[in-house]
C-alpha cells in the first residue's frame, strides 16, 4: 500500500508541476497580449510567470499530499482496528466528495465482515460462542483458567418424547440463563455441540461453586409446552493455560471427569 500511495504522489507531483509550468507559459503569452510589457523584460516576465506557476503548482500539491495522506492514514487506523478484532471501529469522514463514498464503502464492508465473523464465532441455535469461538479463545494469553464440561442429563428423551423443536427451545432457554450467569461471574460459556456446554472461569471457580450458581441461574422451572422440565447435569473440569496445542488433552480430561461424574451418580438437579 505505502509503494503504491508513493507511486500515486509522484505522479501527482509531476502532474502539478507540469500544469504549474503550462499556467505560466500561458500566462506570459496571455499577459503581454492585454498589457504591453516592455522587450527587455519579456524574458525576466516570462521566467516570473513559469516560476510562479510552479510554485502554484507546488502549493497545490503539498495541500492535496496532506489531504490524501490524512485520508489514507485515517483508513488505516480504521483497517488496523478492525484487523485486531474491533468491528466497532468506523471511518468518520463527514465531507461530501469520493472520499465520502470511500468511507462509507469501508464502513459497510466492516459491517458486513462483523456480521460474518459473529455468524461464524456463534451457534446458530442458542446465541452462545461455538467451538471456532472456543478455538480463539485457547489461543489468548490470559494466564490459568479452568474448563468446566457440561452435559445435560437424559436430553434425548425430550428429543422423542416431545420432538427436536422442543429440545431446540429447551437448549436456547438453557442458554439464556447461562448468558445471565456470564454477566454476574464474568464467565465464557460456549455450546459445544448438541447437549454439551463449556464454561470458561477463573482458575479460582470450582465444581461446587459453579454447581450451586447453576442451581440459582436454572432455580426457576424450564417448560416445555406447559409441562414444567426438571433439568439434570453432569460436570467435569479441568485447570488450563491458554494453548492450542494442549486444546484437546483439556477438553478430553474435563469431558472425561464430567463423564465419570455420570457413571458414578454424581449428577446435578434442581431440588
């Protein structure tokens, strides 16, 4: 980008320098036309007027470098801030001329790519943050944090005893609540794939606290239909610092004590 915008200066430059040097010539043929000017100082006028020019042309020049430089610094910044991640960056030029056009083409390309990126971080069915979410959340260096694993409790008999669109409206009330939870702790909950969710907390969190704020968060009744839903769950964790590479050894030994807690009874429900 900076070798094209120096290309495009430079010719910029050569370009005002020869129309500077074309006003001039002009000038001191159009002058002497209208105003009679004496012979022994035609050269000295013609000289005066291409320098003149020039430095018009040289003016105009250095005032259109500092508003394209102004201009490609500020979309810089705001392609800088989007590339980071932040979408809320915006290009805020107010004139009314094709760099407005340009801005406001920028801006919309940044909205559509929040749009796709959010599509592509986020389950289609329940709002929460999805594995690809997850997978760039590892890679943040973040210290230790613990891993809780999920897992709802015989969910498939809601699947057959009441069909898919209740179990669908069941796991988007289930993430609602764990969306409120996020907000009280400043966790990260995550659906993970059918009836399993993940909860990112502090390393601090354990099992039976973050057990108890789950019976507070799902204390009032789930319904399907009218019929009220007694929700059951089993829980496994696992201390992490963030890493791609030991993603799914965390994973696995979390899913496998959450896995252990089923086998052995140690499920939650609301009493």
């Amino acid at each position: 980008m900076h070798m094209r915008l120096q290309s495009y200066v430079t010719k910029l430059f050569i370009a005002y320098m020869m129309l500077g040097v074309a006003v001039g010539i002009a000038f001191s043929i159009l002058v002497p036309a209208i105003i009679a000017i004496p012979d022994e100082s035609r050269v000295f006028f013609t000289v005066f007027a291409v320098s003149a020019g020039v430095l018009l042309g040289l003016l105009n020049f250095l005032v259109a470098r500092q508003f394209i430089v102004r201009c490609t610094s500020m979309f810089q910044d705001v392609l800088d801030r989007v590339r980071n991640g932040d979408y809320t960056a915006r290009s805020l030029y107010a004139g009314s001329d094709v760099v407005r056009s340009m801005s406001d083409a920028l801006n919309r390309t940044i909205t559509s790519l929040e749009q796709k990126d959010f599509s592509m971080l986020h389950d289609r069915l329940t709002g929460l943050p999805n594995r690809e979410a997850l997978d760039r959340m590892f890679a943040e260096k973040a210290g230790r944090r613990k891993l809780f694993f999920i897992d709802l409790d015989q969910f498939k008999k809601v699947n057959d005893s009441y069909g898919h669109a209740a179990g669908d409206q069941l796991l988007q009330d289930i993430a609602k609540r764990l969306q409120q939870l996020d907000s009280r702790l400043t966790t990260r909950s995550f659906r993970y794939g059918g009836d399993e969710f993940i909860v990112i907390a502090d390393e601090q969190m354990t099992e039976e606290r973050l057990n108890q704020q789950l019976v507070n968060s799902f204390a009032e009744p789930f319904y399907i239909g009218d019929i009220p839903y007694q929700l059951k769950w089993s829980l496994g964790s696992h201390s992490f610092e963030g890493s791609l590479s030991s993603y799914a050894a965390i994973l696995e030994v979390a899913d496998q004590r959450m896995y252990q807690a089923k086998q052995t009874g140690a499920r939650h429900t609301i009493s």
